[in-house]
C-alpha cells in the first residue's frame, strides 16, 4: 500500500490545486460561502449520516461529522474500510493501509485533498470538459 500512498502523492501539484480551486467555487456558488478542507469533510459527513444540517448542532457532532467525512473520503483512496454501520447512520472504520513513517505535514494534507477530490467526483460530477485527477507518469 505503500506504494500507492507514493502514486497519489506523485499527483502533479498544480493539477491538484486547480481541481480544489474549482471544488471550493463550486462549493461557495452553491453554499454561498468560502469552504476548506474541514468544511468538505463535515458536507461528506452530513450526506453520509442523510440526515441534512441541522442548526443547532452541538461542536462534538459536528466534530463526529468530520470524521465521518474523513473516513469517507480516505475510503475512495482504499486507506479505510467501513466495518459495520448501524441503523442511527454511524460506521465503523477500519484502517486498510498504514501511511509511511514520517509522512509529513504537507503531504498528509495533499493526501487528504485529493481524496476528497476523488470522493466529490464521485458524487458530484464535474461539469463537461473537466478532466479528473490522475498520478503524473
């Protein structure tokens, strides 16, 4: 798994950061405000639960959403699998592949970037032309 971890991360920067660019104007059109990595990651956790936003969510539920939204997202790249989800919408992750030892900051970040690229492409396609991420040769 390694391996793999090292292709994603091979992911030509800039192509990266013109695919998130593309993802937060999408995100802030739609929404109607600026929106980063912890704010994809708790959109990815609220559609997972089915549940939609609910204002007066308590930060540990919010928080919980994150994670599920983390989870998600790192699924797409085959780093988690779900165990079991019960009937309240809550899963169970397990981790599917270790990341290297000393990984550092701003590879983790890439990593947890493109996965959530490649989970929106999944579930919310790009318009026409737009070509999705692939590991530089």
């Amino acid at each position: 798994m390694p391996d793999l971890i090292q292709t994603l991360l091979s992911t030509d920067e800039t192509a990266v950061g013109t695919r998130w660019d593309q993802l937060e104007r999408r995100m802030e059109q739609r929404f109607g405000k600026k929106a980063g990595i912890e704010s994809a990651l708790f959109l990815i956790g609220i559609q997972a639960r089915g549940r939609g936003f609910e204002p007066k969510m308590a930060k540990e539920d919010k928080q919980d959403l994150i994670m599920e939204g983390t989870y998600l997202a790192f699924e797409t790249l085959g780093l988690y699998e779900r165990v079991v989800t019960f009937q309240n919408g809550r899963t169970v992750w397990q981790k599917s592949a270790t990341l290297p030892a000393g990984l550092g900051l701003e590879d983790q970040e890439k990593l947890l970037r493109i996965a959530i690229l490649k989970y929106f492409e999944q579930v919310w396609p790009e318009p026409a032309g737009a070509r999705p991420l692939r590991p530089s040769p």
